[in-house]
C-alpha cells in the first residue's frame, strides 16, 4: 500500500466517522469509518518506514564500472554504505 492509498483510506474512514448520520440495524457505518483510518494510519506508517528500502533490507549498494567494452578484465567496483 502507498502513501496515497494511506491517505485516501484515512480520508474515506474521517468522512464515513465524523460526517455521515445514517443508522442501520445490525451495521455501524462509524465502526467502518474508524477501521478505515487505522488501517490507512499503519500503512502511511508502514510507507514511510520502509521508503529507502525499495530494493528490500539491504542498505549498501555495489555498483560496476568498465573501462570500456573491449576490456572487461579492468573494473572498479564502487560500494556506497547507505546508512542514515
């Protein structure tokens, strides 16, 4: 889930808690409302935890650079450490 299905469920959740007046028998649209923004709540969290690891929990990054592409025997291996 992203940051905006996040905010979009918090949004739907406020709107369905705070602005709706409707009373069903056996149904609690508010309840429903309350269980949308939590949920869109964990995923906005769960969103900006996980922003720098794309590419999953590894947080160095190895890249190769030729020299050109006749010799592939010389390279430079570069190693970025990104820790924040």
């Amino acid at each position: 889930m992203g940051l905006g299905t996040s905010i979009f469920l918090i949004a739907v959740g406020a709107i369905l808690d705070f602005a709706v007046n409707v009373n069903v028998q056996g149904f609690s649209i508010h309840n429903v409302g309350v269980i949308l923004m939590v949920v869109g709540i964990l995923g906005c969290i769960l969103s900006m935890v996980f922003w720098n690891s794309w590419g999953g929990f590894n947080r160095s990054r190895r890249t190769v650079e030729y020299d050109s592409v006749d010799a592939p025997v010389r390279r430079r291996v570069i190693e970025e450490d990104r820790t924040f």
